[in-house]
C-alpha cells in the first residue's frame, strides 16, 4: 500500500486536519475488493467493510456538519452499519470521499482549534480540537476493524 503524504505541520489547525487523514485515506481507498465483497459480513456483529465506510461517512456528517457546522440533522437517515441491500458500494465509497470534503471545508471555517460547537451536545458545546481527537480515534478503530475484515477476505493487508 503506497503512503500517504499525511506528514508535517504548519500549525495547529493543519496538524488537526491531518491527523484523521492517513485513517481516512486508508478507509476511502477499498476499491479492489467487489460490491460482493466489500458486502460480506464475517463477524457475529453483521459488521461489513461497507457497513464501516457508511458508518463513517455518517460520523464525519454528524459531527463536523451537524455539531461543528449547524447543519442539519436527520437521524431517520441514518443506517449504521447496515447498508440497504439497493445501496451500491461505489455510491457508498463516493458519499465517504464527500462526507470528508464537507468535514474539511467545516473545520477550515471553524478555523481556531477552540472553536465551539454550533449545536451542544447533551449541553456540552465542545471544541473543535475536541471533535478533532474524537474522529482521529473512531476513524482509526473502525479502519482498524476494516483491515480484518479485509485480510479474511483476501489476505491484503493494511501494512
């Protein structure tokens, strides 16, 4: 797997930017395994590499558009982990790459890493830097269970 250029700061908000990217990056780059594939779900949980990149995609719009951003919110949209059956996997894989487009323009717009939430959670307006660190950690547990998923399907690994 080729690296990433993913390295250096110029500052703070450039460093928080780029830590949930190598993540990102790694996640948006399933491409070789099939729909089919990508579809299988090998553990008890019904988890799928599918599933993680929908999951995903959803995180990054629930928390740098709705909390960070304003945005709106339906949660009746949400599928988790469970992609609908009619749902293609590229379409899936496309709304990831859009839903981290959006998530970067929302956090150059907050611009300081101190920042505040637009809308609370449980009353807690937290920081940019806050949410930063938050989807740094999801991300890279959630690819982390994608390079499992991924090596039972083809032996790939994410070395």
């Amino acid at each position: 797997m080729a690296r990433h250029p993913y390295g250096g700061s110029t500052g703070p908000p450039d460093t928080q930017q780029r830590r949930p990217g190598w993540s990102r990056v790694t996640v948006a780059a399933w491409r070789r395994p099939s729909g089919a594939q990508l579809r299988r779900v090998l553990v008890g949980s019904g988890t799928s590499i599918l599933g993680i990149v929908q999951h995903l995609a959803e995180a990054e719009r629930y928390w740098f558009g709705h909390h960070l951003a304003g945005a709106a919110w339906d949660p009746g949209h949400e599928h988790g982990m469970t992609v609908p059956a009619g749902r293609d996997a590229a379409d899936v894989l496309a709304g990831y790459r859009a839903a981290i487009e959006d998530s970067d323009r929302a956090i150059r717009a907050a611009g300081d890493p101190d920042a505040r939430f637009a809308v609370p959670v449980d009353g807690n307006r937290h920081t940019l830097r806050w949410v930063m660190a938050h989807m740094t950690s999801e991300t890279a547990r959630h690819a982390g269970h994608a390079d499992i998923l991924r090596e039972q399907l083809d032996g790939t690994t994410g070395r």
